[in-house]
C-alpha cells in the first residue's frame, strides 16, 4: 500500500497556486465561460509561475514537483475555473507528458523544454471519428518517405487543437500505432472551428487535420508501432490528474454550499440547522474525503514509479461520478439561485458533466478496471 505525504515545497506550490487562484482566476472565470475563452494574458501569467511545467524534472524546464505537485496545482486551479484546469491538463498532464514518457533525449530537449516553461502550447491527438472509446483504431495514417513521415487524417475532439504550437499525435503505420510531435505551423495542419460545448466552454475544443503533413523521423515519440503503449501510459497520468481537477471543484463545491447554508434562512432560521440539508453536506464531505484519498495516494505511486493503469481508472471513474453527485447536492443546497447564472454553482455543474466522458469514458474505465481485478483474482 503506498501511502503518501506532501512535501515542504509541495505545500509551498500549493499555497502560490491559491493565492493566485484567488486573486487572478476566481475573478474572470464566469468571463472565462461567457467568452468561451481563456484570455492570453492569463495564459501568460500562468506560464510565468511554471503552471505549464510544474510536474517534469527541472532538466527539462520543469519544476520538480511530480505528479503530486501537478495534482495539487491542479486541485487549486479547478477551484477557481475548470476550463483553465483542462487547458493546463490537455497541455502538461497529455500533451507534453506524452514526450515526456516516450521521447527521445534530443525530442525532449527540443519540445519538452519550451513546453514546460510556456514558451510553446501543447495537445494532445488521439481521438477520432470512429477511434473514441475504441481508440486503437486509428484511421489517421503515416507513411514514411525518407527521412520523414507523411501523415494524412483527421482528429476530433482536440483540447487546445487551434491554439497548440505542437501536438502529440497518434497515427497509424506499417508497423501499427506510433506517436509524432507535430508542429502547427506546418503544411497541411488546419484546426476547424471550436466546439460550441455544455461546458468548460473557455477550454477551446476543436477538429484538427493532416493533409500530406510532414514531419522529421526524429519527431517519432518513441519506436515505430509502439505508440499505443506510450499513449495509454499518457492517459493514465490525464486521468489521474483529471481527479486531482474534480477533487478541487468539489471542494470550492461544498465550501460554497456551507457558507451558504449558514446564510440563508427559512422558517426565521438558517437552513444549515434542517436535517435534509445537513445530510447533502454531510454526502459531499463523504465524497470530497474519498476523492482525496485515492487522488493523491495515487499520485504517490506514480511518483514512486508504479504502474497506476488501475488505480488512474479507479480514481478517474470515481472522482468524475462524485464531482456530479456535489455538484447536484450543490444546486440542491442552493435551490433557485443554484440554478441562476447569478452565482457560479451552475458553471461548476455544466462543467462536471464531461470528465465522466473524455479521458476515456467511465465505461472503459470500468472494464479497465475488471480486466485487472479479474487477472489479480481480486487481489489488490
């Protein structure tokens, strides 16, 4: 059983995310989703704290905080605006992390550096039209010609898609799935419209297409017909820091369901003193204490260099269905104004709805889940 303890530094990281959080986030993040846009400026300041990097190994511009760092950034981030997290999770915790896991000394140099200290944006390219939860299988497809690879396709679904400089791509070869860093600018790469979305609407979401782009063997991510196995490893980071995001707007979730509580009155006396509203907060704080401990304990172990496929899953099925739980409980609490645009309780719940979606459906999720449990005989 791993368990986990937070660092000095960590805790450090984690107050400079708050405080950040608060005094540059939380105050535009309903402009944030009106405008269906995160400003560049913020995405500037962002990039000037290492919010872009903090997880990857400070050789690599990074800041040498871990997965648990990312975690608890993340956690504060998504406080204040899940749109902003899903930009820093598409950028850092999959794109970047891709490169990270299956690029080469010289690939990382070259990308992951400008990547981790902000000076580029990353995606991440996966998904299509008839590969979402059936994601191996892959039409985009690579041909090599020389000393390049010609790769024509179509992706969807792309978080960051229009406004990436590099995207770590997935297609097909001769020899099966391989990864590639692409760079935006070049020939042949067109991002389409964004995605009118529910929610996270300030997270840009677009279509993204390969018409003869080329691009250096050099940029292959890992070996020929081994990219699936780097993509999966990817995702299992995405996802656990996709629980560290749920965990932190279920948190300022019931935070704001207990200030209000206290404040709101029926009957001449504070709602917070009946007892239906008194065990919805009591199931949120149930849920936000669960979330917490298997984010982080997993986030433990990866950093001690584990395999976390199973338990990424677990956190990923189970943070994302306890998010929509508070936040329903949220608006419950709240009553009418939980459901006026007024306050932000309605963002938080249009916002919870996607995470039981991308990163893999919690359908996958579960038979993720079941295949391991079933090959261990239950065991842990």
């Amino acid at each position: 059983m791993s368990e986990y303890a937070i660092t000095e530094e960590q805790k450090m990281l984690r107050e400079m995310v708050r405080e950040f959080v608060n005094a540059e986030i939380k105050p535009i993040a309903h402009q944030i989703d009106e405008e269906e846009k995160i400003p560049p400026e913020l995405i500037r300041k962002i990039a000037d704290l290492g919010l872009l990097g903090e997880a990857f190994p400070q050789e690599y511009g990074g800041g040498g905080f871990g997965e648990m760092g990312y975690c608890l950034a993340a956690e504060e981030i998504a406080r204040g605006c899940m749109s902003t997290a899903t930009f820093i999770g598409a950028h850092q915790s999959i794109g970047a992390n891709a490169i990270y896991l299956g690029g080469s000394e010289a690939l990382k140099k070259k990308y992951l550096v400008p990547l981790a200290e902000g000076k580029m944006i990353g995606a991440f390219a996966l998904t299509e039209v008839l590969a979402g939860s059936d994601s191996f299988n892959l039409r985009t497809k690579a041909v090599r010609d020389g000393n390049e690879w010609v790769i024509n396709g179509e992706k969807m679904w792309i978080t960051n898609g229009s406004i990436a400089d590099v995207v770590s791509t997935f297609a097909r070869t001769e020899r099966g799935i391989t990864g590639f860093v692409v760079e935006t600018k070049t020939p042949g790469f067109t991002a389409g419209p964004p995605e009118k979305k529910m929610g996270i609407r300030g997270s840009v979401t677009t279509p993204i297409v390969f018409e003869n782009v080329r691009v250096p063997h050099e940029n292959l991510i890992g070996e020929d017909g081994r990219g699936f196995i780097v993509a999966m490893k990817t995702l299992d980071a995405g996802r656990l820091g996709l629980g560290a995001a749920t965990l932190g707007a279920a948190k300022e979730l019931l935070e704001m369901s207990a200030k209000y509580a206290k404040e709101r009155k029926q009957f001449d006396v504070p709602i917070a003193q009946f007892e239906a509203i008194q065990f919805m907060l009591a199931e949120m704080a149930t849920f936000v204490y669960a979330m917490e401990s298997m984010v982080y304990r997993t986030a433990a172990a990866y950093d001690e260099g584990k395999s976390i496929s199973r338990q990424a899953a677990i956190v990923k099925l189970f943070c994302s269905e306890s998010l929509d739980k508070v936040a329903d409980f949220a608006v419950q609490v709240h009553g009418g104004m939980g459901y006026s645009r007024e306050l932000p309780i309605e963002r938080y719940y249009r916002d919870s709805r996607i995470n039981r979606i991308f990163e893999g459906t919690n359908e996958i999720q579960k038979l993720v889940i079941a295949r391991e449990v079933l090959k261990k005989g239950g065991k842990s």
